[in-house]
C-alpha cells in the first residue's frame, strides 16, 4: 500500500492528501487548488516553488529546471516532487482575472480517427467516457501503451464539445508515443487512459487587444481550439492574426478550415500561413520575418506563440523587439525528452 501525506499550501493554508507515488502538483490540480505549471514533466520550470517543510523525493527534475543549489535551498518542482512525509510548500495560488481552471481529473478514450493530415502529422480523434470542461490552449496527458510513460497533447477543439477531443500530433523520429504508437499500432476502437485539463497557454478573454497568434507545426492545436472558441461567439469583437509557420506545403494542414473561417470573419480573423523552404503563391519566409514585414509595432497587441522551442524563442524575440512586453506574451513551448535531456527551459525573465 502506497503512504499518504499530508501538504499544506501557502499562504492560503488549504491542505490535500498526496500519495508517495503521486506528483505535489497532481495531488493540488486533482483537488481544485490551481498552481502555474505547463510542461509537466520537469523540463520548463515554471512549477517552481518553495518547500517550507517536510521532505520530497524530486523524481525526474532536469537539472537545469532545477539546479542542485536550488534543491539545497528548498525548491521543488511540483510536477515531479513527491512527498515523503507531509510537507508545507509556498506557490503561486493567485489565478489571473478573468481565468478559470477546471480540477484535473482521469478518463478512458476511445480512438473514433486517425487521420494524415499532412506530412508526418495526424488528426486523432478521442471520445471521453465522460465530460471534460477545459479552457481553449489546454492540453491532456496521454498513458504511452507499455511504456510507463504519458506524453501530453493539446485540444485543438474548442470548449463546449465536452467528449469529443481533437489532437494534432506529429512524428518524432525514434519517439517513444510517437513512432514507437501513434504512427505505428495505435487503431481505431483502441482504448487510451488520460488524464487533463492542464496547463495555462489559454485564451485569455479579458485582453480584448487584438492577437497575433504564432503557430509552428502541431503547435497550431491549441490556437487552433482559441480560433474555433473566439470566431464562434457571436459576441465577442476579438480580432486575431494567425501566422503558421511550416517548411514546405505538405507540412501545413487546416488550410482549407482556417481560410473559409478568414472568409466568413473577414474584419475579426486573418490568416496568414507562410513557408520557409518553398516559394509558392502564399508568403514566403519564416514566420517571424513575414509578421516582421507586415507590422510596424505590436504595441496595443497580445501575443499567443506556440510550437518547437526554437520557434517559439524566435517569435518571441521578434515580438519583444516590436514592442510587446514579456506580460503581453503567451507561449506553449512543446518541449520533448531531448529538449529535456538539454535542459530546454525558457529564460526565467518569461513567466508565461
Ligand atoms: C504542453 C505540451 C503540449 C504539447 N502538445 C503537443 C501537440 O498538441 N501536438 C504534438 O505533436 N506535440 C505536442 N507536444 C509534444 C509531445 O508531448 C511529445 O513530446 C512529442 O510528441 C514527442 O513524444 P515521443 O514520445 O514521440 O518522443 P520522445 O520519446 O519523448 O522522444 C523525443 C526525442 O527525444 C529523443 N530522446 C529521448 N530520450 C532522450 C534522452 N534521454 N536524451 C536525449 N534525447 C532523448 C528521442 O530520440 C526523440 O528524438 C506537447 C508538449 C508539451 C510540453
Ligand atoms: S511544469 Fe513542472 S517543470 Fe514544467
């Protein structure tokens, strides 16, 4: 039988029970106590927080999320640090205005599509065993088959079709859920234990200002969900740009959704989808130098940037130098093990 403590979080006081086998972050996001986390696998940090007392086995940490200096002077990451006796920790409970963040719980799926919808890229479709309410940007956590692994997913749904899930995954040569499942074995009718909603790479509605929305690869998902959440409320005047970037036109997909969206929205949605190593009659370049090109300044703007880390640096650097402040920025970095082997954390200035 596996110990339960007991974990007291401050400065608010609220106590959960949390397993020896079970994350400090599971255990307070299970129970309705929200702390900032995104990567959930010890890789980007953002789950840092301060352990008052009592002891943790710090599980899987990269040691750049979490150097050894930081373990001595009582810092955890609560997505891998679990307890081994009941243990009082200090986070950042406060959650932003006008957010709201569902309890994570566990579901059973059954695969209902697999679909290639671009080059290394599939639409997988998942019915839930029961309703899932998430915020549009959120992402779930997938059991890996056989692996003992779970690798995280995000919505490209929007909100509001609570069974139904849509995920864009791609390949990764050598991926364990990747090569090794989904673009091997994984059928329709299979089986899929999860568990979500997590992260905070979410639609925030009380930032009216217009988005530049930047997606690179599958890190179109969750902008995706924010698209279809935003463009299909009648009342809401949200304007956005998307710009997606890929290499080459067999690596773009929703082509085809997201310009008759631009055609149905035109003064509230504009689309750009733009290739790096093609010329063609669309734009041509990286993505950071066509939104370069057709803005000025950002300021007065919001930015939501999702996709490998390199791009999503890159997109952020560029939207820094037109004027949009760390705050005005929003980013989902799909961080994998080799970026976690590599110590991919972003800058700690970016607390997004
Ligand atoms: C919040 C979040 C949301 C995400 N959402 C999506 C999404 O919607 N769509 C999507 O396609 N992806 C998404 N991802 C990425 C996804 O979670 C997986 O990381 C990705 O699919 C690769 O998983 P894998 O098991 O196939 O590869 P892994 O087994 O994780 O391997 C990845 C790469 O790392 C290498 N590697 C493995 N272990 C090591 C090691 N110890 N040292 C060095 N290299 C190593 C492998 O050879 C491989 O090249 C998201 C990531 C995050 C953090
Ligand atoms: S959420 Fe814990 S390190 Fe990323």
């Amino acid at each position: 039988m596996v110990a339960v403590h007991t974990v007291t979080v401050e400065p608010v006081g609220k106590q959960v029970s949390c397993r020896e086998d079970q994350s400090i972050l599971d255990a307070c996001l299970r129970n309705g106590i929200w702390l900032p986390h995104s990567c959930t696998h010890g890789t980007c940090a953002t789950c840092k927080a301060e352990l008052l007392e009592g002891e943790v086995d710090h599980g899987d940490a990269s040691n750049f999320a979490l150097m050894d200096f930081e373990r001595d002077e009582g810092r955890l990451l609560l997505c891998q640090a679990c307890p081994r006796s009941d243990v009082t920790i200090e986070g950042d409970v406060e959650v932003e205005e006008g957010l709201e963040f569902s309890p994570v719980r566990d579901f059973v799926a059954t695969v209902t599509e697999i679909s290639d919808i671009a080059r290394d890229t599939r639409r997988v479709g998942l019915e839930l065993d029961s309703d899932m309410t998430f915020a549009p940007g959120q992402y779930v956590a997938i059991e890996v088959p056989g692996q003992g692994c779970t690798r995280t997913y995000s919505m490209a749904n929007p909100p509001g079709q609570s069974r139904d899930v849509e995920l864009h995954i791609r390949r990764t040569r050598g991926g364990r859920a990747t090569d090794g499942w989904v673009f091997a074995d994984m059928a329709v009718g299979d089986k899929v234990n999860l568990s979500g909603p997590y992260g905070r790479f979410v639609f925030r509605v009380a930032r009216d200002e217009p988005a530049v929305m930047v997606a690179g690869g599958t890190g179109l998902a969750p902008i995706m969900s924010m698209i279809r959440h935003v463009l299909a409320d009648p009342d809401s005047e949200q304007v956005l740009y998307l710009f997606q970037g890929a290499r080459e036109e067999q690596d773009l997909y929703a082509v085809e959704e997201l310009r008759a969206l631009a055609a149905s929205h035109p003064d509230r949605f504009h689309y750009r989808p733009c290739l790096s190593e093609q010329q063609w009659d669309g734009a041509t370049g990286m993505v950071t130098d066509v939104i370069d090109s057709e803005f000025e300044r950002l300021q007065g703007h919001v930015g939501y940037v999702c996709g490998p880390p390199p791009m999503v640096d890159a997109a952020m650097k560029l939207l820094m130098r037109k004027r949009l402040f760390p705050r005005d920025i929003f980013r989902e970095d799909f961080f994998d093990e080799s970026d976690k082997a590599a110590g991919g954390m972003k800058s700690p200035l970016l607390k997004r």
